[in-house]
C-alpha cells in the first residue's frame, strides 16, 4: 500500500492498514477509502480484544457502537461512489480521502509528541477527514464529542528527539499526490513536471494554483496540450517512475526556499523552477496556450518576497495587508505554520491569535514556550479554551480559510517593533499589548499577567 505520509507507523495501524486493503479488494472496489481504513481498524481492534482483553481505541469503538456490520452497511449504501474492481484491475491504490485522513493522523500524532501513529490516531484522521465525518454522521455519531473523547483519551508521550517533519507546506503536498495521480489517470510511466504544472490548478488553495487560474488556464486546457505533446500509453500503467526534469524541479525548489530563508517549500516554489525550463513539457504546453513564462514570474515575485509559504492557502497570508517586503525567521514561520495546522485541526474558518499562542506553545526548545510554562500555562488547557472562545464557524466549505483581524493586526504591531527579521518573541510580545482577542480572553480565563510575559520579554 502507498502511504504518503511523513509518519512511522505501528504494528497494530500497519495491520489496520493492511486489512483496509483487503476489505477493498472483498468487496470488489478499486481505491482504498476512508470508509475502507474504518472497517480495516475496526476488524483489527475486535481481533486484538478477543485476544486479550484491553482499552485503548478497541474500547472507543465499543462504546461507539461502532461493527464491521454497520460499516459495510455504510459502505453498500454509498457504492456508487467506488468505481468497479475487475480482475484484470491494476493494484489497489489509497483515493485522496484516504491519504488525507492518513496525514492528518500523522499531525495529531505529533502533536501529542508521539513516535508512532497507532490506530487511535488512525480513527482521529478518519473523523477529522471531512469524508470521513460524513461517513461517521451516517453512522448517527456526534462527530465534535467523538474528537473530543479520542484527544482526551489518548495520552501524552514524548517524541523522539529528530523526528522529521515535512518541509513542505500543506497545498504542495497536496500537488505532488495529485500529479501521481495525474500521471496513473493519464497512463504515462512517469510523473513529470507536466502532470505537476495540472496538480497545480487543481489545488485551489496554493500560491502556484492561484497564479495560474489568474492567467485564464483550466486543467482540462493544459492536459489536452500535454496529451498533444505526449501520446500516452495504450494501456494502463501499473509501475511508475519519476522523470529526471520532476527530480531536478523538487530539488531546486528545497534550493530556492532555502536561499530564500524559507522554512517551508510552496507550491510557488515549484512552479517557479517547472517555468525555467523552456524545453520541458510544462513549458511547451504553456506556450501553446499563449502563457509566456515571464507573465509566470512576474506574479510569482509578488507572492515569493512576502514569503507566502509561511502561510500558504490562506486568504490573506500573501501578507499584502503589510504594505512592505517582510522576512521572518525559521522560528516565527515554524510558529505560523503550527498555529495554521491547529486552526485545521479544530476545522475553524478564522486562523486568530488563540491558535497562534498554541503554536507558540509547540516547540518545546524555544524561549516563548519557556516563558509561557513558566506563567502557568498548559497546552491541553490552552487547547479547551481556544476551542471554546473561537468563532465557531467549522470549515465544510469551499471557502479558504482567512486570517481573523487580531492575527493581522499582530503581525503589523511585530513587524513595526521589529525593524529586522520578525521573530517568535515578537509574536508573543504583539499578543500581550492586544486586548479583546481570542489569546488575550484565554490568558484572562487562565488568571495570567499579561505584564508579566512582557516583563521577561525586556529582559531577553
């Protein structure tokens, strides 16, 4: 199975896993979809309970009520959504539900500072997975209370030191799983910068998705160009590789984000280095629907120099509201992106200055988070309060999240108090002078000193 993810998994989640794949293949569908991932969890944990009698996710899902009956039931009901499994069919592939609710059980897995991804962490990416939330009202759940209990449920352990997190943000990720997919649906035996250059306008959050819509181009438009320029194969295309030009364009887009003191890789990033190879497929297929490269450029500077990765897909996060060129360091964008990944998490349409706190809180060497430890604060409590004071409009929309007004004013007041590079403090110190926001309400609720955050502050 294709697991896309950044996460190691445990024996038990790897047999989760494994049987999804089976229950697909019995029940003669051809991708592996959350619906998939539940029932596979489901047999797994009855399995291991009959064995011995324990606690943990196999007594979540008793308590759910949650059978392999009810979930086939589910999943015969809603079959016209599975396409047909034949078989002469190629191998069972994870849909984009499935790879989705997989990745978000790897961000809850590290943010409970866990080495591995276990099966409780498997079923919090299925309920946090908008499919997969669907499939859970279906089966008469209360979807909130269910998040709820598995956070509260499971515990606390510490991360290995080093684990790797994935530098790139959320839309490129999100390209390079559609240009597979891209590449299979168009039977070519490599995924190249062409397939890339269409995952971009499908994505409708990224930077490099944004600029091309901005120029008038559909993906249906730039795949009949690429299938002009390429004939693809007869049949379909079990094993694929990855084209020298797709190699060297990830490649140069780590380079590119580095010489730009980027902590993370965007999709702007990619397109800028798909756009300097005039003789690649992407390219060529541009031209021939009258895009000149240099129209590319132009508007991706405008996005690149304001440091859009730092948060991409975000309406508002180009940052235009500033007015200036601004640079922030690895800290502050490793606090923005945690801040935008707790926003997520909750499934709030307002990114504010309650999630920017928690993501303060998240890197547990820095001197914000000493800071607020030492205040009293507590990052489960934090969390509860956030959830609580937050504009409680969820986000299954097709509306892009936005940047709230007291996460815009912050960032004004840090970048004018600092003339260099905007740091992590300075975040901190712009939420302690803010009052009647979501972090200033929670820090109320809590009994903590502004004052007193700002008197360490002078001191560092």
């Amino acid at each position: 199975m294709d697991i896309l993810t950044n996460g190691e998994f445990s024996e038990r989640a790897l047999a989760a896993l494994n049987n999804a794949s089976q229950q697909a293949e019995r029940l003669e569908n051809s991708h592996i979809a959350v619906e998939h991932l539940l029932l596979g969890l489901i047999h797994v944990e009855n399995a291991k309970d009959r064995r011995r009698h324990t606690g943990g996710t196999g007594h979540i899902l008793r308590d759910l009520g949650l059978t392999e009956r009810r979930i086939e039931d589910v999943i015969r009901r809603q079959n016209v959504g599975f396409a047909r499994r034949y078989s002469d069919s190629p191998p069972l592939i994870l849909s984009a539900d499935a790879r989705y609710a997989l990745r978000l059980a790897e961000t809850e897995t590290f943010w409970m500072d866990q080495a591995l991804v276990d099966t409780g962490h498997l079923l919090l990416g299925i309920v946090l997975e908008p499919k997969g939330a669907a499939v859970a009202r279906a089966l008469r759940l209360d979807v909130p209370k269910v998040r709820e209990q598995l956070r509260g449920q499971l515990p606390l352990i510490k991360r290995e030191r080093g684990r790797h997190r994935s530098n790139y943000t959320q839309s490129a990720r999100l390209v390079v799983d559609l240009a597979k997919d891209e590449a299979r649906e168009l039977r070519y035996d490599q995924i190249g910068t062409e397939h890339l250059l269409i995952a971009m306008l499908r994505d409708r959050a990224g930077v490099a998705g944004r600029i091309l819509k901005n120029l008038g181009l559909q993906p249906d438009h730039v795949r009949s160009r690429i299938l002009q320029l390429i004939p693809p194969h007869e049949t379909e295309v079990e094993i694929m590789g990855l084209s020298m030009a797709y190699k060297r364009v990830l490649n140069l887009a780590g380079d590119e984000a580095r010489t730009r003191n980027h902590q993370f890789i965007g999709t702007g990033h990619l397109l800028l280095h798909v756009m300097r190879y005039p003789d690649d497929a992407a390219v060529r297929a541009l031209r021939r629907l009258n895009i000149r490269p240099e129209e590319v450029f132009e508007q991706l500077e405008q996005y690149l120099h304001l440091q859009a990765p730092l948060l991409e897909g975000v309406d508002g996060g180009d940052l235009a509201f500033i007015e200036r060129s601004v640079t922030f360091t690895p800290q502050a964008q490793f606090v923005m992106s945690r801040a935008l990944e707790e926003c997520q998490r909750l499934d709030h349409m307002l990114l504010n200055t309650g999630h920017v706190l928690m993501g303060l809180m998240l890197e547990e060497s820095s001197t914000t988070t000493v800071i607020l430890q030492s205040v009293g604060l507590n990052r489960r409590r934090v969390r509860g309060l956030i959830e609580l004071m937050s504009n409680q409009q969820y986000r299954y929309t097709i509306k892009p999240l936005a940047l709230a007004d007291d996460v815009q004013q912050m960032l004004r007041i840090a970048v004018e108090q600092q003339n260099g590079a905007v740091d992590a403090l300075g975040f901190l110190h712009a939420i302690c002078v803010q009052s009647d926001t979501v972090a200033d309400k929670v820090l109320t609720q809590l009994e903590i000193d502004t004052q007193q955050i700002l008197h360490q502050l002078r001191r560092k």
